[in-house]
C-alpha cells in the first residue's frame, strides 16, 4: 500500500470555495484533484498548462471586464452560445 502524506495551503477563502463547487460539478473531491493535478506535474514533467504573461489585448479586455466597460450583455446563455455559434 502506498504512503499518504497531508498537504497544508493557505489561499484565498473565496477562490476556495468557487474551485471546490466546480469540482463538487466534476464529482471530485479536493484531494482528488489535487492528487490529478500532481499525476500530470509528474507526467508532463512541468506544469500541465502554460503559465506566461498573457498577451496585453487580452490583459486590456480582462481590464474593461473588470472595470465593467464594453461589456456585453445576454438574457440567457442560449443567446450567447448563439452570438458563439455553439
């Protein structure tokens, strides 16, 4: 049988609890995600996804959203999936 060992981690409360509702929608626990986030450090050898400076386009769009400027705005999902074409 393999060692189990504790990971202990300070975040922030609301980041928490916003991933573990999205992981609760995946049917993982916390400990099972992190447990896949590290199976893919060791097969990637890295981190599983890029980590960079994103582009200032987007950086300027991430602003305006923040900011709440030239936002759009849908009623429903289906109208923006519509606008997507998805």
């Amino acid at each position: 049988m393999a060692k189990t060992t504790t990971i202990s981690v300070r975040m922030d409360a609301e980041l928490k609890n916003l991933a573990e509702n999205i992981l609760v929608s995946l049917g993982l626990t916390p400990s099972q995600a992190i447990n896949v986030f590290y199976k893919q450090i060791t097969f990637q050898n890295g981190l599983p996804f890029p980590v960079k400076i994103p582009e200032m386009k987007l950086n300027e769009a991430s602003i305006a959203a923040m900011e709440e400027k030239n936002l759009d705005e849908y009623k429903t999902p289906s109208e923006l999936y519509e606008e997507l074409g998805i």
